[in-house]
C-alpha cells in the first residue's frame, strides 16, 4: 500500500479556497444527511410521514453519519494512529473507514429491521454502507475519493427515487448533478485527488447505490 499525495496543481489561489470552502460543507459526512433531509423534509415521497418520526430519525443520522464518525476520527487524531484530520495518505484513512463501517452498518440493519421507517431510506443506508466497504477495500491500492464516493452514492440515490415516483424530479436531480460536479471539480483543484481517484470513486458509490436498491 502507497501513500504518496497528488501533486497539487497550479490554480489560483481564490479557486483553491473556493474549492476547499465546498469540500469543507459538502464533505462526506455531511452529503448523507443533507440527502436525508432531503428525502424527509422536502420529497414527495415522505410528506405524510409523522413529522416526530422525521426527527427521530434525522437525529439518528446526525449521530450515526456525522458525530460519531468524527468522533473517531479526531480520537485516532489524539492517540496518534492518523498523522491529520484530512485524511490525506491512505494509511490515515483505514481506521476512520472501518469505524464508519461499523455505524453504516448499524443505522442500516435499525432501518432495514423497524418497518416503520421509509423504505428508501433503508436502501440508501445500505448504499452509504457498501461503499464505505468497498472504499476501505480499495484503499490498499488507490487513495478514491471519499467526496466522490458520497456524491456518487447521494446522485444514484436520487435517480432512483425518481425512477420510482409519479412526481417529476428534474429540478432535483439537476440541483444534485450541479452538486456532484462542483464536489468532484472541488476536488481536483485542491490537489487532493487526481481523476482516477475522483472517477473511480463516483463510479464505486454509483454502483454501491445500485446494488443496494436492486437488493432492498
């Protein structure tokens, strides 16, 4: 396993900040709650859902995909198993991804196993689960990008609603292909990742997606 960093490129010092601003607010722990609260508090699909289960549920998922992730992370931090916060060599990533592992799986065998819940939200945390599996797996050859990896789950995730629904989704899923596209470019210009991290990592999360909704 390498873990050699991508030659920053030369791009302006404003479009690097922009890009980190963008990286720092649709950062992968964020993407699945914001698709969340997207799928509970603003889609057609779940409008006649008690809204007390909306916000149980969307507490479940602030703890699960944002609080104790980071948790871990910066406790890796302190104990001096992850040289920074940012994750930026692949052996950094390996205890964050089996820790995140372990809460994906958890908030997806609670959604899967409760009928109470929306079934679509029970496919998608499984399609947040797998491909944090296949990133950790993929991690000993390639550092993917972890941004790719959620937008690429969060976009395929949309597509499928739609497909499943009366209602038109084409604002939806333009406002999601624009965000999509400004994670990955953001990514580039940071110097984080090159294109085969970047690709690869929509590529995985779209077909994480996949499977989980063929399996749901």
């Amino acid at each position: 396993m390498t873990s050699t960093e991508s030659p920053a490129p030369s791009f302006h010092p404003a479009l690097r900040w922009g890009a980190e601003v963008i990286s720092v607010v649709l950062h992968p722990l964020f993407i699945p709650v914001y698709i969340l609260m997207f799928t509970l508090w603003i889609s057609p699909l779940t409008i006649a859902l008690d809204p007390q289960v909306k916000a149980r549920i969307s507490v479940s998922f602030g703890l699960m995909y944002i609080l104790f992730p980071l948790a871990t992370v910066l406790l890796a931090k302190g104990l001096g198993f992850v040289d920074s916060i940012r994750l930026k060599s692949q052996r950094d990533r390996i205890i964050p991804y089996v820790g995140c592992g372990i809460y994906y799986f958890w908030m997806w065998y609670v959604l899967h196993k409760q009928g109470a819940f929306p079934a679509p939200l029970a496919a998608f945390a499984l399609g947040v689960f797998l491909a944090s599996s296949a990133g950790l797996i993929l991690n000993a050859w390639l550092k993917i990008s972890m941004h790719a990896l959620a937008a690429g789950t969060g976009i395929t995730f949309l597509f499928v609603l739609a497909l499943a629904s009366p209602f038109a989704w084409g604002f939806y899923l333009s406002v999601g292909l624009l965000l999509t596209g400004l994670i990955c470019t953001a990514r580039l210009l940071s110097g984080d990742h090159n294109t085969a991290e970047v690709y690869s990592g929509l590529f995985v999360g779209a077909l994480s997606m996949m499977i989980a909704a063929w399996f749901s």
